[in-house]
C-alpha cells in the first residue's frame, strides 16, 4: 500500500524541505522530495496544510505511562504505553527500569526483552535502559537506598543474559568502587553508558568518560551540586563537547535559566530531551507506584517527599515547547534533540531520529505552535491526537 503525504515543511533533521511529498511503501520512505508541479503519485493522500513534518520523537529515558509501568513486561502495558506515546509524537523510546530487588529486576528485564522486537502497537521500545542497581545513596533520588548496589561484572551480566542482550543505556555513578571495570564492560557489549544518580567530582567523572561513558543522566537532577572550586560531575557534563546529556525540560525539575545555561553548554549536537515520565503521565493526580515505592502526584508533579521528585508527567512534545519557550531554539534544532541526537547516542540510527529513503516512516505532523496534529507510524497506524 502506497501513502503519499504532503505538508508545508520537512525537517529530516539534516536539512529542511519546502512544500514536500513523502512517499510511504510498505512502511518504508521510498520519496521524499520538494513537490513539483507535476502530478502527485497515486495512493492514499494525507494533507497537511501549514504542518511542519519531523521524524518522530525518541525517548531514551521513560518509566512508563497511561497507568502502566514498563517493568510490568506484558503485552498490555507495552502497546497501552506506545499507544499513548505516540499521541504525543514519540515513535520509539528505551523502556526504563527503576531500581527494584535484583531477582525481581530479573524477571522484568527478561519480560520486557520478549517484547522488543515484536509488532506493538504505537511507540516501538528499541531496546532497554536499566536505571540503577549501580547508583550513588547520596544521590539516590526515587532509588530505594537499600537496593542499591555496588557496581559489579557479575551482576550486570544476570542483568544482560535475562535482558537477552537487549539492554542499550545503563546509568551508573562513575565514583562507586568497581565502576569504571563495569563501564567498560557494558561499552564493549555495545551498551551506551550513562552517568547520573551520582555525587561524582570531576578526577571521577572523567574517569567514567576514560571507561566509555558517553552521556549523563537527567543533567542536574540527582547530581552532585555546582560549587565553582569543585565543580565535579555536573562541570564535566557542561564542558565536555563529546558527552551527550538528557534534560527533562518540563519546567519543574530545572529551572528555565539552568536550561538555559545546559542549552549554550550542550548545543544541538549533544543536548537530548528525555521525560522520565513515570505510570501517572497522562492520568488524574492521585497515588501512584514508582518501583517499590509510593509517589503522590499533585497538579502533575510526582512527589515523593518534600525535596524529591519521582519522575515526572512530562511528554516529549511538551519538553520540546518548553525548551523552545525557555531558550528560543527553532523546530530544527529540537528536531536534534527530541530524535536525531538519540538516535545517535543510542546508535539506532537505522531505526529512529531521521526522514529519508529507505528509513522507516516514523513521522510527527506538528502545528506551527509545535503541537502534536498527527503521528504516522511506519507509514501506517495513523494516531488522531
Ligand atoms: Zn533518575
């Protein structure tokens, strides 16, 4: 079946395309040029009139949605979970773990892999980041300090065999004891490593980078403090051009003039804006589980006790118009950093975080106030928003 679709704009994210006529095989891009005058191929016409089309979303750090929790590994949570994502424009996304007792983390990580790679409705999970055992108690945030553990080879190769190799982000505190054999380990196995959760100084941090860390988690949550005569971690993720570095942007974990400050640090190379959005997104205020432990949400705020946030509400399209509202940056440089940037970090680049032939037709129709209009999933499962 072939789609032909046409808007007023298309950002791939490497270049931008006026007036353009996508055309969708099977899934697949098979054109993808500026309209000419001359006639459009035959097939099912989708017209978006003054809509700008981007590749759809990737978030590489989410726990969950709609009232399920990616660690409940089944069918149902997975495709309740796409489906709600992908009326906010995100195509795909790393199914997020919290940190929960090893033989139970077993078992979620292995119903979890049996569900990647297969037909799911909405949002597709690529693969799997395992948020903790590995982190810092001081900067445990909603990390049950007694389950956290000290890095070690053995432990994250359980993870990995019932994870059947499909784990591609672990988040890990760079200074623990073990942790840089650990890093490099989990690198060699083509895991993307990322720092966070972490009271790191700087000699730590750059060790972790030595080992193969290549991005950090949530920048500034969780971290240990700026102070300008020991800057540590959060200095080395603001200075380092090579490191990428997540954001949530939903105006409550940052303030707009740190998001400010981690835009001119960071840059559309290597800024990535991620959720870490848990069960309530998308749900009443109300009680809800994070892991093993209780989070009340109160007006979309996931609050654990007075100074600790548990995740968040936030969807992707909403971070990417608060960071536009908190930094002016344009839909082409979001467009890096809610898909491309990802994508690359996570090496899925054949999968996500770009339009172009022969790519599936993983595309986000957005209003010029970057609003969701549509979302078109491998050219078909067209999402009404
Ligand atoms: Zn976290």
């Amino acid at each position: 079946m072939r789609t032909v679709i046409t808007a007023d704009r298309l950002i791939s994210p490497e270049r931008s395309i006026a007036n353009p006529v996508v055309v969708v095989e099977d899934g697949v891009i098979t054109r993808m040029d500026s309209r000419a005058s001359a006639e459009l191929p035959t097939g099912k016409h989708l017209d978006f009139p003054g809509c700008t089309l981007v590749p759809a979303y990737f978030d590489v750090h989410i726990h969950g949605s709609a009232g399920h929790d990616v660690m409940e590994g089944t069918p149902q949570a997975f495709s309740t979970i796409g489906k709600f994502l992908a009326g906010h424009g995100v195509g795909a996304y790393l199914a997020t773990t919290v940190t929960m007792p090893m033989d139970a983390t077993l078992k979620s990580l292995a119903a979890m892999a049996g569900l990647i790679g297969r037909d799911i409705d909405g949002a597709r999970p690529l693969g799997i980041h395992i948020e903790g055992p590995f982190l810092s108690p001081h900067k445990k945030g909603a990390h049950p300090a007694r389950l956290l553990l000290t890095p070690s080879v053995e432990l994250f190769d359980r993870m990995w065999q019932a994870a059947e190799g499909k784990i591609r982000l672990m988040t890990i505190a760079p200074e623990l004891p073990n942790a840089e054999e650990v890093i490099a380990h989990a690198t060699a196995l083509g895991v993307r490593v990322s720092m966070g959760h972490s009271d790191a100084d700087t000699a730590a941090a750059r060790a972790g980078i030595r080992a193969g860390a290549v991005t950090a988690t949530h920048t500034f949550n969780a971290m240990r403090q700026f102070d300008h005569r020991d800057p540590g971690l959060l200095g080395v993720v603001l200075t380092n051009d090579d490191l990428f570095a997540e954001l949530i942007c939903d105006g409550l974990h940052v303030h707009p003039n740190a998001v400010r400050i981690y835009w001119k640090s960071k840059g559309p190379e290597r800024a990535m804006l991620i959720t870490d959005a848990m069960t309530a997104a998308g749900m009443p205020d109300g009680n809800y589980m994070l892991g093993e432990l209780d989070v009340r949400v109160v007006e979309g705020k996931c609050i654990l006790d007075e100074n600790t946030l548990a995740g968040s509400t936030l969807t992707l399209d909403r971070a990417v118009r608060n960071f536009a509202e908190f930094t002016g940056a344009t839909i082409d440089d979001l467009s890096k950093l809610a898909s491309r940037n990802p994508a690359r970090m996570t090496g899925f680049e054949a999968e996500a975080g770009s339009l172009a032939i022969g790519r599936i037709a993983d595309i986000t129709v957005l209003s010029a106030k970057n609003e969701v209009v549509e979302t078109i999933l491998r050219g078909r499962n067209v999402v009404n928003v």
